[in-house]
C-alpha cells in the first residue's frame, strides 16, 4: 500500500498546513525543562493554530499542561516507538486548528494523564479547575468504555453516560481517535480492520451530529482505506489522474466576475471532494466528469450576501434547480448552514455551488468545537434562554434524548437496536411546532414520533394529528419545515398500539410504546391508525388463529390478536374460571346478542352475534362458546363499557374538535381515534370510547349526529375475511 493509501487524510492536510514531524516532536519534547517566561518549543504549532482563532487567548496555561503531561508520560513510548507524549500533542493540535477553546485543548493535552499516570483527578482540579477536571474525567471514562465489539449494545450507553452534559468530552475523544486512526499502520490488518469498523459504526455517526466535518470526512477515508482497499485504490487512481482544479477554474472564474458586477464582496474557492465524496459520487452518477471532483465554496460577510449571490447565480447562469437546497433558513440538526445550488457551467458541465458566511464555515468544518467556551459570556450580552433544540451548544436535542432514553432502556437488545438505527440515520428534519418550537427529528419520522418528542409519556394518549393545519393520521410521514400539532385525548388511562411501532422512527417513540405495551398486556388497543372498518387481522380487530389439524385449539404459530375489555366485563360464559374479553371488532354492550370463542390461552373473546367476525369462525370450524350479559342483581360493580363507533360526514373546518366536544358533553372517554383522509369531500371518523353505562349509548350516538356535517353514526362492524 502507498505511503498515501495508508493515509488518505494527507493531501487533505497538506492543502491547509504542512505535516508535522511527530518524531521531532517527540525528541524537541523530550529536551527537559525551559524556563518559566518561554513557551516549549514543542507546542509551539498548538500555539500558533490557537492563537489564529483565539488571538487573546492566554497561553500560560497550555505551557502548564504541556508540563504537567511531558513529565508525567516521560519514558512511555507509543507502539510506532515515538515518545507518547506526541499523542496527546498531535490530539490538542487538531484541536486547536478546528479553533477549540483554551479550556477544551488543556483538558485534551491533559486527556492520558489520570488513565496511564500517576496524576490524578485532584490534581488536575487543584492546578487547572473543576471544567478541566471534568472533561478529563469524562474523556477518562471513555478510555475505559471496551470497544473491542462494535455490536456490544453496553457500548454506547457507557460513551454516552460518560459524555454527561458536555459534548467537549467528546470532540477530545474523536480528534483522540482521529491520530490513533492515521497512525494505526503500526497495528496488525485484523486489529486495524476491528478498530476501523468501530469507529465507522460508532464514532463517524458521532461526529456527524456533532458537526465536526473536517473529522468525520477524514476519519470516513481512513477508513474507506481499511476496509474497502481495493475501491479506495481505484478512487485514489481516478482522483491523481484528474486534474481536479482545472476543471472548475474556468466556472470559478466567472463566479468571480459575476460577484464583481454585481457588487458583492465574496471570495470563491475550490473544494477538492475527499476520498469516500468521489467514491459517492461516481457510485450515484457512473463516469465522471471533471466538476465532479469538487464543488464551489463562495464566503461572504452577511446571511444576506448569501442570498444576494444565489439571485446572481441563478440570474447568470442555468441553474439545476433540484439541487437547491436552504440550509440557512432551516438549519441542520447539527448546526450545519449553508445554501446549496448547482449551475450549468461550459460544454453542459455541472458544479456545485456552497454558499457561505465565514462564521457559517467555520462552524460547518468545526461543529461545536467551533463555539468557543459555552460557560463564558459577555456580562453585557448573557445567554438567550433556551428556545429549542440547540440553545445549548454543549447539549444539543438529539443528545438530550439520548441521553433521557438510554436511561429508560432498560433492555439492552432494545436499547441496540433504537440506538443503531438513530445513528444511521444520514440526516435530521426540523418540524415546527405550533407553539413556536422546534423539534428535530430523523428522515421519515411520523406524528408518532413528534407526538414523543414533545410530550414523552403524555404522547400515549394521542389520538391524531394537524400537520400544517390539516388533519393527519399518527403514521403521517413529516417532511422538512412541516409545522405539527399532536392532538391528545382526554383519557390519560388510554394508551399505545402495537401499530404504533410500525410508524415510529426515534428510539423515545420506540422505546416508551415497547414499555407500555409490556406493562399492559391486557390492555393494547387498535390504534388509531387502524381503518375502520378494519378486516379482522388487520391492526385494531381480532384474528382468529387457524384451527390445529384437530380441531382443537388454535395454532402457536399464528398467535390471536385480542383487546380485552374491562375486568368486570358483565359477561357470564359456560367456564366460570376463563379469563373473558370483550372483542376489539365490534365492541359489544348490552343489550347485545352474544357468542364467545376460545382463544389461545383459554380466555374466551366475546362477540356481537351479528359480527362479521363469527361467521368468518364458524367458517374454519371454530366452535362457539354460550355467553350472556349477567343479570343486574348478580353483576359486580362495572367499569363502564368501551364501544366503537363510526362517523360518517361531510369535511369542514373544525369539525375534529365539534365531534369531540359532543362525546364529552355526553360524559364518554375517546380511547382512541382514527380520521381517514377524505374522500369525495367525505370522512369517516372512528372512535373507540369509554361510557360510564351502556345506557348512555344512544344519547351518545345522538349527540354525535347531531353536530354539523355528520350525516350517519353507526356501530363499528368489521368485514368478514376472505375464506
């Protein structure tokens, strides 16, 4: 392998600084003490870099950490045979040219030194402070998180429990990982392939959210490197056989002019692609073409520079109006801004275009290390209070949820799964809600997952959905810049359906349903994304489970779906010992002809004799079982009965809130509800609700029908299956 392949972030460096020598460093820093008024050569490029983003930044106190660390790891080697003390070096010197604060490259060069030294954490407090202390401490834990397998779900609930509440531990613990991974050649192939896959499924992802984009893209190409030799070969052939620049110096330069005519102060750059960006992109469009090994970087003063420069390029050149994107107006999850476009430039070819402000680049590249010390505000400016997801640098939404739900996973298999499929998630949406806040939430999140992120457990009384001002069901899918409104029941005792997690895309979502539904067994309802009606074995109905070969009870392998009603059903079956349940299909009430079934388990599922469903049982041989409403004077206290019912009217504003207002006027619980979209200028509203007495129902369904547009309310009535 070339010097090059085995570390591709190289031409990525050199392009903004040139290489440091780590074995000069490591013998500059091993020539012993310099004297109190003179900074050690050593960290004399950490200086520089920090100094270019901080110019006022007191350097006493680097000088004291250096000194602290050197002494401590004096005569520890690294396994290439360097002095170790390079490593932390190295570590504060991405740092600090990312533009990290003093506070954060102190903490960094101080990183090893409680984990492999004598020194301790009361050391580094008594010399350096309680932050100091604690983002040691923090990246301290990290070390000691076992990362020999990438599929151990204890993982990432150690990386993130030790994160705690300030994602600095973290930006030392990637930058640390960074310099372990270009000097990983020293490792033999099994190990660097096991270290590489970990910090493809773990840190990358990491480093994504965070925003720290001059990371991840070299930590993606160090590991493109590793595991994909052969195609990270052939990209680093393609990308030495063009002639990158060249291609866009032609368009680059007419962007250049165009500004000029126009009067706007910006500089245009040219952005070589890296390595897995070509890989990508020649995946996504076949042969490449010259533009396609990088794209247009223009930097301006003002947001509004931003969109003045995006009129010209369009007014000047043919843009592809697909690839615009605004980035500046809705902000990405990650503090990511920026306004993306792509114009026509000579004989057909496309480039890309990255419009920026300068503090928008320097947080696009830097993420969060970029916002200097979060504790440290100008007297005469505080802090804004928190509004939304990202009032607090240090704790961003998605790792406040992480965060609170890794706390509540108590199962470790379901904690894995959520979180692994969180963090493949390759972008965040922010949807508004109507309150004025935000919520972000992953790609292809449904109202499931907005009614969670902004209620937590009170999201189990959900009922529905207005997503931008018009009435959707809980599995609405919700785009970018959607504005949401959860609309809840008033019965707090309803709760999930298991369909809920066919919709749910955030581990909060998944995990609160998962636990509800394992505290009510009893007690799963059809949701309301059920149809209604519904066929039985569709979500909210009963399925009868296939008879055995002998008649007997039904088959394990296709388990009945089942609601149970009340405890006190009211309902008097031939075993007096069965459990008995009344069915979600037809909800019967008194004074309701009935007729049970045995279910798998022995309960006795109790329909309407009318329901659709007991011919479809009677069909496949299922036999029913004698069952009657128990007499007034030998029934136990009731309570209440559940019943659903189907509204069927013509759509007008409000109507949503008219029906639901009648069902409490006439004393009745909704449990759950499903609005269909409408046809026809028609919808059909199902509601699952809870009455005091069977005696209310028809006052109940009177009242229903009389609210405006509501042309018939009826029983809800399952169709029979096919066969």
């Amino acid at each position: 392998m070339s010097a090059e392949a085995a570390d591709p972030g190289a031409p990525l460096r050199r392009r903004s600084r040139p290489r440091i020598d780590l074995r000069r460093l490591g013998r500059v820093a091993l020539r012993g003490p310099v004297s109190r008024d003179r900074l050690p050569d050593a960290i004399s490029h950490v200086a520089e870099a920090h100094r270019a983003h901080h110019p006022d930044a007191d350097l006493a106190v680097l000088r004291s950490a250096y000194l602290l660390a050197e002494s401590s790891h004096r005569g520890q080697k690294r396994k290439s045979g360097e002095p170790f003390i390079t490593h932390p070096l190295a570590v504060t010197l991405i740092l600090a040219e990312l533009g990290a604060e003093t506070t954060t490259l102190t903490a960094s060069l101080l990183h090893d030194t409680v984990e492999d030294t004598e020194v301790t954490l009361d050391q580094v407090e008594q010399q350096f402070g309680d932050e100091v202390r604690y983002l040691v401490d923090g990246v301290t834990k990290l070390e000691k998180v076992d990362y020999g397998a990438a599929a151990e779900p204890e993982t990432f609930r150690k990386m993130l429990v030790a994160t705690g509440n300030d994602v600095r531990v973290m930006s030392i613990k990637l930058a640390d990982r960074l310099h372990n991974m270009r000097t990983l050649g020293v490792m033999r192939p099994e190990k660097q392939a096991r270290i590489a896959k970990v910090t493809r499924d773990v840190l990358i992802p990491l480093a994504e959210r965070l925003g720290v984009q001059a990371l991840k893209t070299e930590l993606e190409d160090l590991v493109f490197a590793i595991l994909h030799p052969e195609e990270y070969e052939e990209t680093r052939a393609l990308i030495a056989a063009a002639d990158r620049e060249a291609a866009l110096d032609t368009i680059a330069d007419d962007v250049r002019h165009t500004l000029r005519e126009a009067g706007i102060s910006g500089e245009v750059l040219i952005r070589p692609r890296h390595f897995v960006s070509v890989h990508r992109v020649r995946g996504k469009r076949g042969e490449l073409r010259g533009t396609d090994f990088g794209r247009l970087l223009v930097l301006v003063g003002e947001d509004a520079d931003c969109y003045a420069v995006l009129g010209e390029l369009h007014t000047c050149f043919t843009p592809v109006i697909s690839e615009f994107k605004d980035f500046i107006a809705a902000p990405k999850f990650n503090l990511y801004q920026s306004l993306h476009t792509a114009v026509v430039g000579p004989e057909g070819a496309v480039a890309e275009v990255l419009i920026r402000t300068h503090r928008m680049h320097k947080v696009a590249e830097a993420g969060v290390v970029a916002l200097g010390n979060p504790y440290a505000h100008d007297a005469a400016s505080p802090p804004a209070e928190p509004s939304d997801e990202r009032a607090d640098p240090t704790r961003p939404g998605w790792l406040s949820r992480l965060l609170d739900w890794q706390e509540s996973a108590t199962d470790s298999d379901t904690f894995w799964t959520t979180l692994r499929d969180d963090l493949a998630q390759d972008r965040e949406i922010t949807v508004f809600r109507t309150d004025g806040g935000t919520l972000g939430l992953p790609a292809g999140a449904s109202c499931v997952d907005a009614a969670y992120a902004q209620y937590g457990d009170r999201a189990h009384t959900a009922i529905g959905a207005r997503v931008n001002g018009r009435l959707a069901t809980l599995s609405t899918v919700l785009g970018d810049g959607d504005t949401v409104q959860v609309l809840l029941a008033h019965d707090a005792a309803s709760g999930p359906s298991p369909d809920w997690l066919d919709h749910a895309r955030t581990p909060a979502a998944r995990i609160a349903i998962t636990g509800w539904l394992a505290d009510h067994p009893d007690e799963a309802k059809p949701g309301p994304e059920s149809a209604a009606p519904a066929g039985p074995g569709l979500p909210g109905s009963e399925r009868p489970a296939p008879a055995a070969p002998d008649g007997g009870a039904p088959s394990a392998a296709a388990p009945a779906r089942t609601r149970s009603g009340p405890r006190a059903t009211g309902v008097v079956v031939e075993d007096p010992e069965a459990s008995v349940r009344l069915a979600g299909c037809c909800t019967p009430v008194p004074p309701d002809e009935l007729t049970g079934f045995v279910v798998r388990g022995g309960a006795v599922t109790v329909h309407r004799r009318a329901c659709r469903a007991v011919a479809a049982m009677r069909e496949i041989g299922r036999a029913p079982v004698e069952a009657r409403w128990e007499d007034a004077e030998g029934r136990e206290p009731e309570a209440g009965c559940r019943v659903t019912l189907v509204a069927e009217s013509f759509g007008r504003p409000h109507l949503l809130a008219d029906l639901t207002e009648a069902i409490a006027t006439a004393d009745a619980a909704i449990v759950s509800a499903t609005v269909e979209p409408p046809s026809e200028q028609r919808v059909r509203h199902t509601y699952t609700l809870r009455l005091p007495d069977a005696a209310g129902l028809p006052a109940l369904m009177r009242a229903m029908r009389d609210v405006a547009g509501v042309y018939d309310v009826s029983r809800a009535q399952h169709p029979a299956p096919a066969g």
